[in-house]
C-alpha cells in the first residue's frame, strides 16, 4: 500500500486513513456531512495526490493522444484542458483523464490513481512514434481547493488573476512563493474552485500556506468520503462504478467527448454502435421512497423485473434524500420515468432524474 508524500501531516490533523485505490487515503476528518457542506459552502481543501500524471513531448505528441483518446485533443490551445477518455477495443474504457496543452508539443495527462500502471502501459503500447513520455505521479502531490470561497482563498497567494480563468483553463505560475506552481480551474465537486499541482518537496509548504490563507473563511480539510458525495450530486462518473473495462463510454453518456471526426482506437466500432442505437443508459435517480440506494442494488420494474443495478449511490447532504446513477434499458431513461430500487428484498420507488442532481456553483 503506497502513502501519499502528507500521509504523515494527514495522521497528525485527524485524518482516518483507509486503501484505496492501492494508496492510503483520508477518507474523512471529522463527519462526511460536515465536509460536504463545508465545500459547498465554504472552502474545502482535498489531497488527491495518488492520481497519475504523465508528460508527453515533441512533435508526434498530439498525434500519439488523439490515437489512444477519444477526444478531439487538437481542439486545445495553450493552457486548456480537456476531458476525455481512453478507449479499450473490446468496447468498454481503459481510463478517463484530463489533457492538459502548455504547447503545441507538450502535454500533460491527468489519470485515475487505480490505473496509473495500466495506462501507462496502454499509451506506450500505441507510441509508435517513440514520444518522449514520463511519468510524473511519483513526484507531484495534486490540492483540490474547492468550494465558493476557493477563489479569495487562493487570489491571496498568487498574482495570477484567477477571476479572469475560464473553467478547464490552467496557468502555471508563482503561489505562495513558490514557483512552477499549475492552477487549474477544475475540479471533481460542482462547487467551483481550483487544483493545483506543486512538486513534492515543496507541497506541504504550499499545505500550510493555503490554510493560512482560507482561515478567515473557515477552511477546511476534506476527505474521499465527501469528495463521493458531491460528485455524485452533480453526476460526474466515477470509474470502476460508472464507467469500466466493459461498460460502453456512449451508453455511460460520454458521446460528448467521442469525437468521429478523427480515427482513434476502436472508433469504428463505437460508431456502428452509435448509427444501431444504444440499448440501456447511464442515468440518475432520486429516491421517492426513503432509502438509500447502493452500488449493486438492482433497479427493477414495478413487478419487480430487473431492468440494471444501480453503480453508484448514497444519501445527498444538500437534498436530503437518496440519490444514485444507473444503467436501465433505453426504453426507462426518460426523465420522470418511475422505477424501484431493491433495497434488501423491498421495492422502494424511485424516478428518473436529469443530471446534475444539484445545480452547480460558479
């Protein structure tokens, strides 16, 4: 189990740490509701540093990610990100990530922290072209701030003018004295707010400097357990729940990121697939019935059939009911479509939601 390079710092402020994926995290430090709230309200700061990140360089660069990722990545101008995903070619994902473009001939790829070896290993497998490529995840700690007061939080330790970023922008710069700093306008939460990314040595230096920072707003450290509240609340994926090796990315609603106006792997089949039409769907569902639904519980009819399985759920802080996403046949994705959700052995009802389920901030 690897630990992440504040694993220490996380111990000593009350961090519980627990595995996952194949790291040693914080999962909460004082009550997952509180977090929650306190992100979409405030200012919370989350220590995401087990997610990969991979340079590539030179001149075949875009040529070798447009190959492997679904995406249009020569869309991108300097200092944008993209989302994306890698497709497998038995149909599923291998991964989804963030291209990030400094230039035209440098990249920087964001990957989940569970798949760090395994799309490493898929991206090489396709450089044909011998791009320079190397693997950063070990000597880069990554800081989600986030929140509505991240922005005045973070503006008060740097000169770039973060007001004037647009969403899934980024610039590298100086914060808090410290220099190559990436401040990235993204985030995992739909509370707004910035990532940044800061070498190793110099990431709790940045920690405490944040902290000072955020203490008039009564900020706080943030653990896995809201970060999966909150982004289910807006609907975003989760891989390994709602996108896999085998799930279709079209039927997970990622056609927005599936590009057909270039080749890349397993485009073609993906296409057939889009022209057939898609036979179930990713969709949300809010609890009518008090319940919380889970990961694999079914999702049934009304005489209890089963239609899917629910791939991720939990109780929302901000709604105050069960809410979850799913895969049900095409025929029962329309919004306002009534289903059940088997909660041991019981029927509870549930509806069709449109996706985010809470309205994003700013």
């Amino acid at each position: 189990m690897k630990k992440i390079p504040l694993n220490d710092l996380h111990e000593k402020i009350g961090g519980k740490m627990v595995p996952f994926a194949g790291f040693l995290m914080p999962v909460r430090y004082s009550s997952d509701i509180e977090e929650h709230n306190c992100v979409r309200n405030g200012v919370g700061v989350f220590d995401v540093s087990h997610m990969g990140e991979f340079m590539l360089t030179g001149k075949k660069a875009l040529d070798l990610i447009q190959r492997v990722s679904a995406n249009d990545a020569s869309a991108l101008f300097d200092g944008k990100v993209q989302y994306s995903y890698l497709p497998n070619r038995q149909g599923g994902a291998v991964d989804d990530l963030l291209v990030y473009r400094l230039t035209d001939e440098w990249y920087y790829l964001v990957v989940n922290a569970s798949n760090i070896e395994k799309d490493w290993d898929w991206i090489q497998s396709h450089n044909t072209d011998n791009v320079p490529m190397k693997n950063l995840s070990d000597t880069t700690c990554l800081f989600a701030i986030q929140g509505p007061k991240a922005l005045p939080t973070l503006q008060k330790l740097t000169e770039i003018d973060l007001a004037s970023m647009d969403y899934y922008t980024f610039q590298s710069g100086k914060v808090a004295g410290i220099e190559p700093v990436l401040v990235s306008a993204t985030g995992y939460t739909g509370a707004g707010g910035f990532e940044v990314y800061v070498d190793n040595d110099k990431a709790e230096e940045l920690w405490h400097a944040i902290f000072e920072a955020g203490a008039e707003f009564d900020i706080k450290p943030i653990g896995l357990g809201a970060r999966d509240t909150l982004r289910l609340e807006m609907g975003y994926c989760l891989y390994g729940n709602d996108i896999t090796d085998t799930t279709s990315p079209l039927e997970a609603g990622l056609g927005w990121v599936t590009k057909f106006n270039k080749n890349f792997i397993n485009s073609a089949n993906l296409q057939a697939q889009k022209a057939a039409g898609l036979k179930r769907k990713l969709v949300g569902l809010e609890m009518i019935d008090k319940g919380i639904p889970r990961a694999h519980y079914e999702i049934c009819d009304a005489e209890g059939n089963k239609l899917g399985e629910i791939t991720s759920g939990t109780m929302s802080p901000t709604l105050q009911k069960g809410i979850a996403m799913g895969y049900v046949p095409v025929e029962f994705s329309k919004a306002g479509t009534e289903v059940f959700v088997k909660v041991r052995e019981k029927l509870l009802k549930a509806v069709v939601t449109k996706m985010p389920f809470v309205k994003p901030g700013v």
